[in-house]
C-alpha cells in the first residue's frame, strides 16, 4: 500500500516538453549548423583578390546583395586555415562583401585571361530563411487559429464553459464553495417570512441530516421556487448558498440548451456527476421553465426531441434507479403552469414554495433594506411609502429607492426626502414629465373634464379606489391620470368590480355629458374595462344567464375555445350589457354632481395637479373613507403652486398595473 502512495506521488511526465526541446534542436542544427563551420571565414575583397591571383579559388558564387562566396581548392586551404580538411565532402569556403558587382566581373575576366583562376562564376539569389519560414508557416497558423477559435466558440469557451469542442458536454454551472465571500444571507432578504421559512428547513436538512433521518423522514430531493418576476427568487437561492455552509452549483435553465444533438443530455449527466462529488450540496436551476416545459407542447408546432431528451436526462437524475443522497435541487420559475407534471411530482420537486407580490408589512421590511445605504431626511415615513406602493415587487421597490437617489441628487439635496420618493413613484409608473407638449386650450379642458370625471365617480363610488390626486400634465404615454390607493384586497365581490368599472367609464361619461363629444383619450379605460367584464363574464361566473360557469382555458397552444358559438355570442352580448350598464350609471352620478364636476375642472385647469384635499373641499367628506385615506391625508404634501412637478399615474392606472 505503501509502494502504491509512493508511486501515486511521483510527478507525472509530460512529454510534450521533449516534443518541443527535440523541434527547436533540430531546427537551430538546421538553420544555425554548419558542417564545414572550421573551414567558414569572413575576408575583405582585398585578400580574396589575393586569394583569386595564387590560383587558390576554384568557384565563386555572387549573390544579389553584393556578397561573394569563394570556394578554395582544399590542397590550397592550408595556406589559409592552416589545415587540410580530411573528408572529401568539406568545402573550405571565404565570405566577403564586394562594392561594385560590375567592377568584380572585370577584376575576375583579367584573372581569368592571366590563367590565375579557372574555375566557375555562379550568379544567385540570396536565400531569406525567414521570410521563407513565415510565408509557409503563416498561412498554417492562420488557419489552426481559426480551427481553435470554431472549436472554442462550438464549445461554449465564450460563455465561459468548455474550451474546446471536447468540453461541449460538459455542465456550465458556477460554483460555490463553502467559504466564498460576500454572502448573501437572510437577514439580506426581507419579507417573505413563509417562503424564507421554507428554505431554512433545507438548509438545516443539510447541516444537520441526522435529526430527520434517525425519525425514518428522508431529505426532500427538490424545492421549486414560484412568484411573479422580482419577487426575490433569485435572491432567496443566494441566501441559501450563503446560509447552508454547503457547495452550491448555479445555473440558468438555457446553458443546457444547445445546437448540437444530446449536448443538454450530457451537461445534465455531468452537472450531477460534479455534485456527488461535492455533496452534500445544492444545485439551483434558474428559469427551469427553459428546459422544464411540458413535452409535446413547444410552440414550433411540433416536439423539440433535444429539448425534450434533456428534460428526461433531468427527470432521470432526480428521481431514476440511482442514487443522489445530499443532492437538493432547487430551480426558480414564474412560469409553472408550463412545467412537465412529471417534473412537479413527489419525489422530484417535493415542495413548491410560493413567493408572492409582498404585502403591506413586508414591503416595510423590504424598503428598511434598500434604505439604509441612502442618507434620509427626517420626512421619510416609511409607512407611508409602503401604502403607496401596493403591488410592488421587491424589484420595484429597489428601484424606487434608486430612482428617489438619483431626483434628490438631480436637485443638488444634501438628504433625500419624502418628495423624492413621492416623484420617484410617479416617474417609475407614469414615465418622464412632458411639460413641452404641445396642447391647445381646447383638448386641455377635454383632459381636465375627464380627469374631472374619474375623480368624482371614484369620491362617490363605495367600492371605488381611494383617490390620490389628479393630474393633467402629460406624463410618458398618458395625457392625463388620476392616481388611486387601491385597497389590498385577497378576493373580490361583484359590487366592488362593478364599482371599479363605472369608475373607469367616469371619463368617458364625462366627455359625452359636458364635452358633448368623445374623444380616443379613453382607449386605455375602455381596454381595462372591456378585459374586466370579459373576466368577471367567462371566468368568474358573475353573469345572470351564465352563472357559475368558469370558460377558463389552461391549455396555452389550443386553438379551439371551450365553448360553443352561440355560447361566445351570449358572453359577448352579456359584457356589452354589463358595460353599457355602468357606462349608464356613471353618466347619472356626474348629472346628479355636475356643479362639483365643473368646478372640480376648473381647478385642475388652474393647478394642472390637485390632491384629495381639493376634492373633500368642493364635495364635503367621503362618505366611505377607508383607514388607508385617513393616513395618506394626514400624511399628504402641502397645497401645491401654481404649477407643480407632482403628478399621477399613466393612463388613469392603479400603482398596482
């Protein structure tokens, strides 16, 4: 055993050394080596003039750059090395350069007429080793370079894979080891208490197996990770590598899809083979949904066999005849209604751990994050900040922060202030300002009476958003909005739905009633009304003739609608009927409050932006002020100025859309 080490630690040869040591030997001896090297000398044109006049020279060779070569008769090579070469085929040769090639020629014929030299005159070229060399060497290198850079490329070297066309195969997972720093932990991901709750359970899976195990309980093999785009799924995965102290292998689901045939196949093969290797560990497959999507469903009209075989290498490798203890595997996806089931199968990913939009209090915990890198005026009220942004991601909400950076910095503030964040909100939904846009006096006061409208509809409307404020100052795509704090609701009644949409009407309304003609700045209203009553018609079952009936269609590729034509002619005549109705509604409301619609107008004309304040003055107190109202008006800003950089949302749209 001993004898078996010591040869397991000798070094290993690498003969590619002696391949490179015995090529430039034989190209210095061929170059540089020289048989007759004794009998080589260097002479000036007097001395081989003397060496041509005793008869010693009995051949000259001139070249094209002046220089003579002047081969000695080896009898005669005594008198001029002092020796005489012993083998037949060593020619004792003098190298000498020469000023006049013509003048040469003269000096050689009157030898020749003299009878001192006899010999031959040989006119040539002068040979260039190296040009020669690199004219027959380029082109080669040229093309294994371009071999190498096809290979490389084929081989995924520039993403940061395999570096040749041998390594196609191989896993393009990141590694992390267990003492990598800059950790990312929980404490770094605030909110989402329940998905947080979830994943310390793996973590403590793998720090401490024994305690489930000595029960009988087996370690969960998978936990898929679903929610909407910046919820923090990422984020969450990177705690867990910072958390379990344990290897963790990371990867987007595309780096197994490839050009070649069984490519994701063999990546999937060898992405597990390092982590057994490495277990316990954990693998994270960003974006699963890449590589995950239900067989027999790809959108190309038929089956992607290479997209579908690497699926089934994963499904295999998760759950086969083998055996992978301490291998986790975690994967991300906002897609999971496209996943394979038998991708979401026990015994595969036994848990699924929803991470949703944070709610009220979590987006507190999430602003206390993304604030504490900024310098903060006292203003700030984070309480506030979280009600103005109900259906924020995690995402949002660093934006925000950013984004409210970024003004106060604009602006030259030593602080960044509650005004900050109010304009970064504004800037992140509605979109840029646009104070230069053009506008006659005529479509201001369209604008101003249907902003008017949603306003009033939305102070008299129970079930309504409560509003903000409205604007007139165009603002991204929107000409106008009015901004609402739309209350954080987990279902929804007919009545509050119903209430919603006449709120939506109310511009229209307005403009048919006190404009006396429409306009096309209501497409965005009619679009968002027309999708809702669709929704509450065909799926939520809210229809008198179709009540209880739910048309909804999981199946993403069908081409065939699950319900008849005449059942699609009764949904469409019952949406027109439920729109018309509350468009009907709306025009009543306004007619019955029109004196306060038109001063409501009036004001924003004069202002362009007006607040919650303005609108309690001119129609007295909500009857149905909700605790969000209360705390937003004790809260809101001061009466603004003449004109004033504070506006709403895009397109009459809740910060939710």
């Amino acid at each position: 055993m001993t004898n078996n080490r010591k040869k397991n630690k000798m070094p290993r040869i690498n003969f590619t050394w002696f391949y490179i040591i015995a090529g430039a030997s034989l190209a210095f001896i061929y170059f540089f080596g020289d048989e007759n090297s004794s009998f080589t000398k260097e002479s000036n044109y007097s001395q081989l003039s003397e060496y041509i006049a005793k008869g010693y020279v009995n051949e000259l060779v001139v070249f094209d750059n002046n220089e003579v070569e002047a081969y000695i008769i080896p009898d005669s090579a005594i008198y001029i090395f002092n020796e005489v070469p012993q083998k037949a085929l060593v020619r004792p040769v003098i190298k000498t350069r020469i000023g006049s090639v013509e003048k040469f020629e003269e000096f050689v014929t009157s030898q020749q007429a003299e009878g001192h030299f006899s010999g031959t005159v040989l006119y040539k070229e002068k040979p260039q080793y190296w040009s020669g060399i690199l004219i027959n060497i380029l082109p080669l290198i040229f093309f294994i370079g371009i071999w190498i850079f096809l290979m490389r490329r084929m081989g995924g070297g520039g993403a940061g894979g395999g570096g040749n066309v041998f390594s196609v195969g191989k896993s393009q997972a990141k590694l992390f080891e267990k003492d990598e720093k800059n950790k990312i932990t929980f404490k770094d991901v605030a909110g989402q208490e329940g998905a947080k709750q979830e994943v310390k359970e793996i973590v403590d899976f793998l720090r401490n197996p024994k305690r489930y195990t000595d029960l009988g309980g087996k370690i969960p093999k998978g936990a898929l990770l679903v929610g909407p785009p910046g919820t923090g799924k990422t984020l969450l995965a990177k705690a867990v590598a910072g958390e379990a102290d344990v290897p963790f292998f990371s990867l987007s689901g595309s780096d197994f899809v490839e050009m070649f045939v069984g490519v994701g196949a063999s990546r999937v093969r060898d992405l597990f083979r390092q982590a057994k290797e490495k277990a316990p560990c954990i693998i994270f497959i960003d974006e699963i949904d890449a590589v995950g999507r239900a067989r027999g469903k790809n959108p190309s009209m038929g089956g992607n066999d290479e997209r579908e075989n690497t699926l089934n290498q994963l499904l295999t490798e998760m759950d086969g005849f083998g055996t992978n203890s301490g291998i986790i595997i975690m994967a991300a996806t906002n897609r999971a209604d496209i996943l394979d089931k038998a991708l979401l199968r026990a015994g595969r990913f036994d848990r699924q751990i929803h991470v949703d939009l944070p709610d009220l209090n979590e987006r507190k915990e999430v602003f206390g994050v993304h604030l504490k890198p900024l310098k903060l005026d006292e203003s700030v009220d984070v309480d506030l900040l979280a009600r103005q942004t109900p259906g924020f991601s995690g995402a949002d909400i660093a934006n925000v922060c950013n984004e409210a950076a970024l003004i106060a910095a604009r602006q030259k503030k030593n602080a960044v202030d509650k005004q900050d964040f109010l304009d970064a909100v504004d800037r992140i939904i509605g979109g840029l300002e646009k104070k230069t846009k053009v506008m006659t006096a005529k479509e201001k006061e369209t604008i101003a009476i249907h902003e008017a409208g949603h306003a009033t509809l939305s102070w008299f409307l129970e079930h309504a958003n409560p509003l903000i404020k409205v604007t007139i100052v165009p603002r991204g795509r929107a000409l106008g909005a009015a901004w609402y704090l739309p209350e954080e609701r987990q279902i929804t009644t007919k009545e509050q739905m119903l209430d919603e949409m006449c709120a939506i009407l109310g511009g229209r309304a307005a403009e048919e009633l006190f404009v006396e003609h429409i306009s096309t700045g209501a497409m965005n209203d009619l679009e968002r009304v027309t999708k809702q009553a669709y929704g509450m018609i065909a799926y939520a079952g809210m229809s008198d003739k179709l009540p209880n009936l739910c048309y909804y269609n999981n199946n993403e590729y069908s081409f065939q609608r699950p319900y008849s034509e005449r059942t699609a002619e009764l949904i469409d005549n019952e949406v027109k009927e439920l729109i018309n109705s509350q468009y009907e509604r709306a025009k009543k409301i306004l007619d019955e409050h029109k004196e306060g619609h038109a001063e409501l107008a009036r004001v924003l004309m004069e202002r362009e932006v007006i607040f919650a304040d303005d609108v309690e003055r001119i129609f007295g107190k909500r009857p149905w002020a909700s605790r969000s109202e209360e705390i937003f008006s004790e809260n809101s800003p001061e009466q603004p100025q003449e004109t004033t950089t504070e506006t709403a949302t895009d397109k009459d749209e809740k910060p939710t859309q």
